[in-house]
C-alpha cells in the first residue's frame, strides 16, 4: 500500500490547499516574497535559522504568486542582471 506524498501550497486567495504535485515556487511569508526553489538566498537563509522554515510558503506557478500578493525575488527572479564590473589593472 503506497500513499501519495502531499504538499501544501498557498492559492490565488491567500488559502491553503493540499495538492499531489509540489508547487514550482517558494515564498517567504512575512515579506511576501517569492522565487525559484533553488534560489541561493532563500537556501542560505534556510540554512541559518528556523524562523525562515516556519514562514516558507509555496505556489504552483507564478501568477498564482502574484495574485496572493506576493513580490518577484530580486536576486532569482530579475529579469535584467547587473552588469558585472571590469576589472582595472
């Protein structure tokens, strides 16, 4: 007897549902930001303390990221990267 791996996600609304698939996108709750599930800031602050853990959320897709009124990651999610500095010699 095999059970499915559930996974609880953050819908349009706000509200949490139970779904078999797991959602594409991590979030953290108390600054309502968004990004890729392996974005190097979110793992690091995984790493550094439990307060985090506690208030990660995640989507299915992005827009229902935005339409929960959360905010695109600025270091995973830009879209335009910094241009890297030259060297001087």
């Amino acid at each position: 007897m095999t059970t499915e791996k559930l996974y609880q996600l953050i819908a349009a609304d706000g509200t949490r549902i139970t779904s078999t698939t797991p959602g594409l996108f991590g979030g953290y709750r108390k600054e309502r930001r968004y990004g890729r599930l392996d974005c190097k800031v979110a793992r690091r602050a995984l790493q550094n303390g439990a307060l985090y853990a506690q208030q990660r959320v995640f989507f299915a897709d992005e827009a229902t990221a935005i339409a929960a009124g959360y905010h695109p990651c600025p270091v995973c999610m830009n879209p335009t990267p910094k241009p890297r500095k030259r060297k001087k010699r």
